[in-house]
C-alpha cells in the first residue's frame, strides 16, 4: 500500500477545483510509476524462485508426467525422455527459456492439459473472474449496507450484531465455510447444487450457471465480508460524530443528505483499502472455493500444475495471481486518493 499523509482539511478545501485534480493526477502518476518500478522486477523474480522451487521438489516432473506407466519404463528410456522434454535441464535454462518465450508472446505449454498455457487461461480464467467478481462485489455491497446501519447508531442492536458476526465469521478459515456450505445447504437441504457450474452432461446456460453460483459466490464473499464491514462500521461511527456532519444537522439537512453528503464519501476510502489489502485473501480463498465446489476456474489448474511441476504453467498462474494482487493494490490506493481529499501520496 502506498505511504499515505492526511493534511489539514481546510487546506485542501481552500485550494482551487482546477489545481487540486492535476496534483491528484501527477500523484497518480506518479504512484503508477513507482508500482512498475517495484512490481516488474518482483514479479521476474517470483518466476525465477518458482523454477528454482519446482527444481528442488521431490516430486518428479517425469513420474507425473508418465503416470502408471512410470514403472514400465527403463531407466535408460527415463533418461533420455527427460532430455527430451527438458526435464533435466538446470533451472536457471529452463527459467530463461519461459521469459524468452514470454517476451515473444508466447506463455508455453501445460503438459498437464497438453494445450498451450494461454487455452488454459482462455478456458478458465472467465469462470474465476465471474466467481471472484460476483464474490466481492456482494461483499462490498453488503458490507456497505450493514456496516453504514451499524454505523449510523453505534452500540445499539444491530451494531453489537453486525460486530460480533464479523468477528465470529472472520475467525473461520475459507475451507471450513466452504465445507460446511456444502454440507448444510447442497448436502441436507439440497437447496443449491452440489459442485460444477452445470449439471453433469448437460450444457451450460445462463439459468443454470447462475443456479451452480449461488452457493460458491456467497461462501467466498462472507470470506471477504468481516474486515470490509468492521472497518465501514467504524469509518461511519467516526464520520457521525465528526465536525462536518454536526454542521450539516445544524444546517437542517436531512438525515439522508447527511449521511450521501458527508458520512459515505468518508467512510469509502477506508473500505477501499482494505478491498485492496485483502486482494490475496481473496485469491486464496478463490482457490479453496473452487476446489471444493469443483468450480472450472484456474484453481484446478493450480493444483495440477503444482503436483505435476507443470513449469510454464506454474509459474504462468503464480505470476498472473501476483499481477493481479499488485494492480488490485495499485486502484484501492487510486481510489484511496481520489475519494478523499484529505489525503496526499509520497509513492
């Protein structure tokens, strides 16, 4: 997250419309810049460790690659089809082959799926955005919901609810509500589907892709809900009793003026922020949701890859899930910056 400074309110607001937006689009810029600079090399590096990690697993990439047929191969043919399909060769040479290859456009080819890296992602990387996408707005949405009624009257009922579920939601790990989803709802009562995104033989469709989202989309989205919802709770409470929103009552503003005018805007730089930290949170708990309900998204390529040591498409979906975090960071401060004009930048 970038380094961020509140100055004096005053200031900001006294400073005209004109030169405030083209200092928060150099410092917007700026911010951008300072990203590229740090992610690029980091994420060439994480490509590199994950070779070098894949390289020192036990695991042989051959065995997996042969499957039964492993133990009917002689060690003279183990030998050269491992030179034949690189496997022996040092993890530095096959690291700097991939970014060649990456440089020129081309992404390599899973073993795993036997189709180029990039179908892979053609193929899954829409179901895993659809899922995630769906995941998080409606934690965003709820969390806005709630958190601004819990807010608005802090220590009363609804408050003291909202706060002890989300500490309570929060201290379950991704994989035990997915479990448990499945069991109470798909499992006893049946009212959703078990697993897939449609059911078995039949195609898939708007209704029934929508039927099979449900319960995936709601387990991930209460795993994203409890730091969104706290930390809206407490930015609304604290706008509440703020100077600026006193003035307005004084005014004779409607509540719901106030609250649009100068509670909302307040409280949505906090929420901003810790969509944008929570990013990797959602990414693993992408993949465990995935796996459970059998979702067709990049989690089952994750774990194939990494148990086959799938190279190419390894360090593929390693580096594209860190890109995707780093940006997610790079907005959530943006959106940081733009919301509140309190705030300056030194990144």
């Amino acid at each position: 997250m970038a380094a961020v400074t509140a100055g004096p309110t005053a200031r900001g607001a006294a400073r005209p419309r004109r030169t405030l937006w083209r200092d928060r689009r150099r410092a917007l810029g700026g911010l951008a810049l300072h990203r590229a600079v740090v992610g690029v090399p980091m994420l060439a590096g994480l490509s590199g460790l994950v070779f070098l990690l894949a390289d020192r697993s036990p695991f042989d990439p051959l065995a997996a690659h042969l499957g039964a047929r492993y133990q009917q191969v002689s060690a003279e043919q183990r030998e050269s089809l491992s030179g034949a399909l690189g496997f022996d060769a040092p993890w530095w040479q096959a690291w700097w082959a991939w970014v060649g290859d990456l440089l020129r456009g081309d992404l390599g080819w899973s073993r795993v799926y036997a189709m180029p890296v990039s179908e892979v992602f053609a193929e899954r990387l829409p179901w895993t955005l659809l899922l995630s996408g769906t995941a998080l707005a409606g934690a965003v949405l709820a969390a806005l919901l709630l958190g601004t009624a819990a807010g608005l009257a802090p220590g009363g009922a609804l408050d003291r609810a909202v706060t002890r579920t989300g500490v309570l939601v929060q201290a379950v790990p991704p994989f035990v509500l997915a479990l448990g989803s499945v069991t109470v709802f798909a499992v006893l009562l049946r009212w959703a589907p078990v697993a897939g995104a449609a059911e078995p033989g039949e195609p898939h469709t708007a209704a029934g892709v929508a039927r099979h989202l449900v319960l995936p989309a709601v387990t991930l989205a209460l795993t994203q809900l409890p730091w969104a919802l706290l930390a809206v709770r407490t930015a609304v409470a604290r706008a509440t009793g703020s100077e600026a929103v006193r003035a307005a009552r004084a005014r004779g503003l409607t509540p719901a003026r106030v609250v649009a005018a100068h509670v909302l805007p307040v409280s949505l730089a906090p929420l901003a922020t810790i969509v944008g930290a929570r990013l990797p949170e959602l990414v693993v708990g992408a993949v465990l949701v995935e796996e459970v309900f059998a979702w067709p998204g990049l989690a089952g390529a994750v774990v194939g890859s990494a148990q086959a040591l799938d190279f190419p498409l390894l360090a593929a979906l390693t580096v594209a899930t860190t890109a995707v975090v780093l940006v997610g960071s790079l907005l959530a401060d943006a959106a940081y910056l733009l919301l509140d004009p309190r705030v300056g930048t030194d990144a």
